[in-house]
C-alpha cells in the first residue's frame, strides 16, 4: 500500500521584467543611499537606510537575489567608508564591519523574504479552503435535492433516474456526490461464484 506523499512546493516563476524592474529600483535605491552616505560623511551613521534596497530585493526576488544585494550593500558600505577617509586603528576592522554589514543586510533580507513566502502560502491556503467549502456547499445542496424527491431505480438494471436521465450507480455516485470508488467483490457473491464454479458452470451462465 502506498502513500502518497507532498511534494516540496517550487518557488513562484517570476516573469524577466518584474526582476528587472526590481533590480533597477533596487540599484537607484542603493546608489542613492551610498551618495548620502559618502555626501554626509562616516561621522553620521548611515548604515540603516542600506536595509532598503535589500528589503526590497527580499520582498520582491528569491534568495539568489537577496544575497546579491546584501553583499552588493555591504560593498559600496565598504567603498564609500574608503572614500570617505575614515581612520581605524587597524585596517582589518573595515573588513570586517563590512564583513558584519554584509551579514545584517542578509539576514533582515533572507528574513523578508521568508515572510514573504510565508503570507503567500497562507493567502493559497486560505483560497484552496475558500474553495473546498464551495464545493461543500454545492455537495451538501446536491444531497439535499436529491433527498428531497422520489428517486426511481430500475428493477432490471438497477440504473437510478436522475432528472431525466438513466445512470448507473457508479456515476451517481461519482458525478453526484463527489465520491471515489472502486470495485471489489462482496462475500455473498463470492460464495455464489464458488458454488457455480463447483458445479462445472461460469459465473456468466
């Protein structure tokens, strides 16, 4: 017996432009963030507003982009704090608060981004359940009718007369009630075909 079991879910298919349109809102964002930046000097703490265009790029693209773009940040973080002629001690530490600019940025990113995917998944759940109940609604409206009149079996063929029409059992229930079936053999007609085949016949004749 197997189960049948789910699949991981592919990641929504963006169309070219809709990346392109954010990746050039993203980069003015980012180019106009790093001339503030460089304009107003290292003595002002700039590095919040490098959270937007990243923001952006997890809300709008996938991981691959995000990632980009926090490392993109963390860059031009590095280039204008160079440009800027900011001292250290030792130079190492400019790498490695670029290092930590990079890290912040991606995080916040890969954490809109989720949040993203996680509020489109309940918006799709909350459809698939939307319909689930319409199709509830119409079943139980079904049953109901039905319930409601005199429902004419045919003594031979046992085919069931549903408004107008002459239908087997497996399409009533099928096609009316929504059900899955399959066919299996009852222990009384089992018997019988034992009994007909003991004596020499087929279950046909």
């Amino acid at each position: 017996m197997t189960t049948d079991q789910p699949h991981p879910e592919p990641p929504p298919q963006r169309s070219p432009l809709h990346t392109l349109k954010v990746s050039v809102v993203s980069l003015l964002c980012l180019a106009t963030v790093s001339y503030v930046d460089y304009a107003t000097g290292y003595e002002f703490l700039f590095f919040v507003f490098y959270f937007i265009p990243v923001g952006v790029c997890g809300w709008y693209m996938g991981r691959l982009g995000t990632l980009s773009m926090a490392a993109l940040s963390g860059a031009c973080w590095f280039l204008v704090d160079v440009l800027s002629d900011h001292k250290y001690p030792y130079e190492v530490i400019r790498y490695w608060n670029s290092f930590t600019c990079f890290l912040a940025f991606a995080t916040i990113g890969l954490a809109l981004h989720h949040l993203k995917r996680g509020r489109d998944k309940e918006r799709k759940s909350l459809r698939e359940l939307e319909k689930a109940m319409t199709e509830l609604q119409d079943s139980t409206r079904e049953i109901r009718n039905l319930q409601s009149q005199l429902q004419v079996v045919c003594a031979w063929t046992q085919r069931l007369r549903i408004e107008g029409k002459w239908v087997t059992l497996d399409e009533f229930l099928t096609n009316k009630l929504n059900l899955r079936i399959s066919h299996g053999i009852s222990p009384e007609a089992l018997v019988e075909i034992k009994r007909e085949l003991s004596k020499g016949t087929s279950p046909e004749s």
